[in-house]
C-alpha cells in the first residue's frame, strides 16, 4: 500500500521562490478565452511548469475573479500576466522580443505535437509563444497567419478538439519534456 503524501509535508515554493526560480522559456497566450474557469486552469498549468509569462487577450478575463481563483487557486498571485486588447499585439510583440509564436490550432501545414522536439527549429534554442483560442472559434485567423508556425494535437476519436485547458495541459507537458531547463 502507498501512503497519499498530505499537502503539509509537500516541499512547495513559496511564491517569492517561485518568482525567482528558473523558468521554462515559454509564453502561454490566451486568444478571448470566454470560461473563467478555463482562464484560471490556464493560470494553474503554467503556474505547474514554471511558464516565463501569460498574455491575456481580447474578452479573456483577468484577474482578480472569483471564478478565475476557483480554477487557478491562487496561480493568478504567483504567475507574471499581461493583457493585450487585441491578440495580434501580444503576437508582435512577442515576436519583436525574440520569440517563436506557434498557433495551436488545426490549419494546413500544421506540425503533429509528438513530433516535436529540441532539435525542430521552433524549440531548438527558442524562446516560444503558444497562442490557444477560443472555446468555439479556436484561434483567430489573422493570428494565425501571423504566427510563425501551427501545432496540432493529434486526435483519434469522434471529436475534433479538446476543451483548452486540457489542450493547455497536453502541450504544455510535451514541451516540458522536451525542452525543460
């Protein structure tokens, strides 16, 4: 039998430990994520993976929220955020600070997820931006054209799409594993 370890005797940062420790160099980008809840999942995940930064954009919500705290439980504190009126200026900027933005989105000429790794030419020695979209609309058209490249979750069943904080949490392991510091 294995006993469940209780959350007391977890070793946790404390936030300002959190602050100053190593992060893995991706930029999580949120293209008018409607579910607050999706919002504060989000928060969570990269909170778990020690992510650079959040840019909230269009009709994402940010913090405070009740509802964004439910999901994130107090991710939103610990996780540097920024928001941006439209998508496309997260995107640029991004860009014109040295970062890879990759849509994650079903488009042409999409690459599979599983077949990236650290030596593709978007991780190899890359800053990354990942760009997920709206619950029914996915990401914007004009901001995928204006990203540098798309990455699709490979997908076997019925459906066609994951919510996207599962989305968020699928990606973001693969690119810990693949290009954690």
């Amino acid at each position: 039998m294995r006993r469940k370890i209780p959350n007391r005797e977890l070793r946790r940062l404390t936030p300002g430990e959190f602050k100053a420790g190593p992060r893995l160099p991706v930029v999580l980008v949120l293209d008018n994520i409607r579910s607050r809840h999706n919002i504060g999942a989000a928060f969570r995940t990269s909170d778990a993976f020690a992510l650079e930064h959040i840019c909230l954009c269009g009709i994402t919500s940010c913090p405070p929220s009740p509802e964004i705290h439910k999901s994130a439980l107090g991710a939103e504190d610990t996780m540097e955020w920024t928001y941006f009126e439209h998508t496309m200026e997260a995107v640029c900027t991004l860009q014109a600070k040295g970062y890879s933005v990759l849509a994650v989105e079903q488009a042409e000429g999409a690459k599979n997820l599983a077949e990236l790794t650290s030596k593709n030419k978007h991780l190899a020695n890359q800053k990354v931006a990942l760009v997920f979209g709206n619950e029914v609309q996915g990401v914007e058209q004009e901001v995928v054209n204006a990203c540098d490249g798309c990455i699709e979750i490979p997908q076997h069943g019925t459906k066609h799409s994951l919510n996207v904080s599962v989305a968020i949490g699928v990606v973001l392991w693969h690119f810990y594993l693949t290009i954690r510091v």
